[in-house]
C-alpha cells in the first residue's frame, strides 16, 4: 500500500512538471558498451556507486576511505556490485532514482524504453550519497590469494589445468601436510550490464581464475559485516581483499565530479 502511495504521488509530480525522469532509459540506437575498450580510450571514465547509507559521515571516515557498511551489508554482496557509468546520460545526482521490478530487468539491446513502462517500477530517494571511482582503478585489480586442493588421487595438477597462474606453495607444517596451497591470481571485472530502467547501469564482479571470462566468483561465504569470516577460505580472501579496495579507492584517487570524461557515442551508438 505504501509503495502504491508513493507511485501515485510520484506521477502527481510527474504531471505537474516538478520532477523528470533522468534521460537514462534505454534506445533502440544504443548498443552494448565493451568496457574494456572505453577503459583502454580514456583513463578518466568515472562509475559511481550510491552508498548504503543516507549521511556523509556514515559513509566516509575523517581520513576519507569508505566505512564498510557504506559499501556492502554482507560479504556475499560482492559476488556483483552494483554501479553506474558517468560520462553519458547518467549523472551523479541520479542515485537518488531506484529502480525494482520491471525497470531493474535486463534490457535486451533491442526496443527503446518509454517511462509510461517503468512509472510503477521506480522510485525517488533524495539524499543519496555518492561513493566516485575511476573506472581504470577498478577494472582488473588484480590480487593474490590461496586455495586448498586435497592431494589424493594426484589432485596436485588439477590447479594449473584451472589456471595457469596458479603456483604450488609448499606445506610449512604438519597440518598443512593434509593439503596443498596454491597461490593464485584474482581480479576484478566490470560489465555493462543495462536495465530497462537505467541504460548507464554496470557491475562489478569477481574472477578467480585467470583467463575465464565466464567464471564468476559465486561460492563467497555469506557473513553480516559484524561477525568475523573464516579467514582461510580463499572465497573470503577474495572478497575481503575487493571490499578493501572499494574502501581504500576514494581517498587515493579523490575524483572531482566535477571533471566527468565524455563517453563518446561511438562506444554506445550502433
């Protein structure tokens, strides 16, 4: 009932001419966007993430990095973030539109998307704080990390038929003696994944094999921000090692909004 409340106050406002829809709906002239090749074009594309929680302080600490909580409520959440790529249509003041429902659908990059088929599947939320980073600091971040094989049946070759990267460590104790370590190479990757609400809306997820572009790291281990993970687990290792990343990002790179590259319309015009 509340939410049907606010849709039809939202469509008051609509029809009174006090608030517009951002022009980020999808067209039928627009095509995929190879983030790779945007990336490789131009160092300062900037993705834009709108924090979990509704104040400055909440979601920035004095020293400028980015307070966990502002970023992801489980650890599992990074398995694929959600954000949007500034430079196009979308600009940092839409956060405040959330979109469920059908507008939160994969578009097909095929028919053009009118407002009277999402106006019952967005919202409005002013006051949304927006968390700014370079797309070149977070497309392939690579890190280390450590997964455990058993050695029976010789397993002991099956992480380099994985991944190439992968490299033997050897046991430095008994217990480790059970199984073997290997070392691996993990990164990050960003999609440009559109809604039928949101054409500018990308994803970050992880991979943890090297050279897979389909592998994506599903099996992290779910965990509420206040209890410790099991630290060992390489899917752990994974997504600690990214959420520090998300936090660290904003205070090294301080991106001025102000100073949004163009994304050129031959990387999203057909």
């Amino acid at each position: 009932m509340l939410k049907k409340f606010k849709n039809i106050s939202l469509e008051i406002l609509f029809l009174l001419g006090k608030i517009k829809y951002p022009k980020i709906l999808p067209k039928s002239k627009f095509k995929y966007i190879d983030i790779d090749s945007l990336n490789n074009a131009n160092d300062d594309i900037v993705i834009v993430r709108r924090s979990l929680v509704p104040s400055l302080e909440g979601t920035f600490t004095q020293t400028g990095t980015v307070k966990a909580e502002a970023i992801y409520g489980r650890l599992d959440d990074l398995k694929s973030l959600s954000m949007n790529l500034l430079g196009g249509e979308f600009d940092v003041d839409d956060i405040k539109w959330r979109q469920y429902d059908f507008a939160s659908s994969e578009w097909n990059y095929e028919k053009t998307i009118f407002y009277h088929q999402v106006h019952d599947s967005i919202s409005l939320h002013e006051g949304k704080i927006p968390i700014l980073y370079y797309l070149k600091n977070l497309q392939e971040f690579k890190f280390p990390f450590r997964r455990n094989f058993n050695p029976k049946e010789n397993q002991k070759q099956i992480p380099q038929k994985l991944d190439p990267t992968a490299v033997f460590l050897e046991p430095d104790s008994i217990e480790e003696k059970k199984e073997y370590k290997y070392g691996y190479q993990g990164f990050t990757k960003i999609n440009h994944k559109p809604s039928c609400g949101n054409f500018w809306h990308v994803e970050i997820f992880v991979q943890p094999y090297q050279g897979n572009d389909k592998e994506k790291l599903n099996k992290i281990e779910s965990y509420d921000v206040n209890r410790e993970p099991n630290p060992q687990h390489w899917s752990t290792q994974i997504g600690i090692a990214l959420a520090q990343h998300l936090r660290d990002l904003p205070k090294i790179s301080k991106v001025d909004p102000s100073k949004v590259n163009s994304v050129l319309p031959k990387f999203f015009m057909k």
